[in-house]
C-alpha cells in the first residue's frame, strides 16, 4: 500500500531483495494487483491507470473492479479479502450425488465423510463462516446420513459425531470442530517469529 507514484514498484521490488535473500521468488503467475484512487471525500476510482505494475521485468496483472482471483483454493478480490462460497449448496449437491449412487449405505458413509466432507474443511478454516452456516452443514450431513443407512428421526445427534471407537460413525461436527481449528490457526500464526 502506498500514496506515491511508483511506489508500488518500489515495495515490490523490496519484497523481491527479501526473497532473493531467502532463496525464492515472486511468483507473478499468483500474482495480481489494482489501485483504488481517490477523487475527493467520499469518491474514488479503480484501477485508473489500467497498467500493469512491474517487478523484475514481468507484468503482474491488474483485477478488474469486479474480478477476482484463485488462491491457495480461496477466492479473492479487491474489496472481500476471501470470497466466502454458498457451501451448504455445494455440500447439498454432493450429497444428492452420493445419495443417488449405486453403492451400499457403509459405501456412500465413506464416501461422504473422506471426500465430500473432507474437501469443505479448508474453505471453511481459512474464511470466517457464521454459526448458523456451520450448523445448516451438520444439518445437512445429519439428514444424508439417515436417509442413507435409514435411521429413524429420533436417532440421538451424538451418534453420529461420536468417534466410530465410541460407537458412532465418526463425522465431523463443524459448528465445533471449524472454530477450534481457526483458534489452532491463529493461535499458531500469534506464537510464530518472523525469523
């Protein structure tokens, strides 16, 4: 971030020196940037220039205002840090996926619990989902579950987040387990040195 013209390139160029001296590189293919200018009070423009800034003599790319970029599986954009996606519909589908396919009720359990769920954990540590989503996915992963090993509706909540060596079938239960895992994260990055 900076006021100055070229100042961008400066800083970047100041990031290349650190990486240079650690044994790395700037990566521009995971790389993008974009300027937001302002044009008084309470106005301003974005990406005015529509000029690439330079490090190194390659190009890093500029996102448009309503652009956004991958990654390390997060989306981002100039004005959300992480574009938070509708997981309840993704985990929906997959579950409808699971449900319709061909294999005996341990099967899609498996199925469910090491793939489809398995894959909705890092989204779901590195944004910050309110509670009622965390909780609307243990719902959804509570109903996949008896329609595919037909429990009845009274079956007790806790049987099926109880590890399977205390007798319940080992599913993840996100309204606890995702904020204890994002306390772990911070917690880790807090305690970290910069050396």
């Amino acid at each position: 971030m900076h006021e100055q013209p070229g100042g961008d390139e400066l800083l970047l160029e100041a990031v290349a020196a650190f990486c240079d001296q650690t044994g790395m590189r700037p990566n521009i293919k995971k790389s993008a940037c974009f300027t937001i200018t302002p044009c008084g009070s309470k106005t301003y423009t974005v990406n005015l220039q529509g000029e690439a800034i330079w490090i190194r003599g390659e190009a890093v790319p500029v996102i448009p205002p309503d652009g956004s970029m991958k990654y390390l599986g997060s989306k981002m954009s100039p004005w959300v840090t992480k574009i938070r996606k509708d997981l309840v519909a993704q985990l929906e589908s997959w579950v409808k996926s699971i449900g319709e396919a061909k294999l005996k009720p341990r099967q899609k359990l498996v199925l469910l619990n090491h793939y489809a769920l398995a894959r909705l954990n890092y989204p779901l540590t590195q944004n910050t989902y309110p509670m009622c989503i965390l909780r609307s996915l243990d719902q959804v992963v509570r109903t996949a579950v008896r329609s595919y090993v037909k429990l009845p509706e009274c079956s007790p909540t806790i049987m099926f987040f109880l590890s399977r060596s205390e007798g319940g079938l080992g599913l993840p239960e996100f309204s606890k387990s995702i904020p204890a895992q994002r306390i772990n994260m911070l917690r880790g990055i807090c305690r970290s040195s910069d050396s």
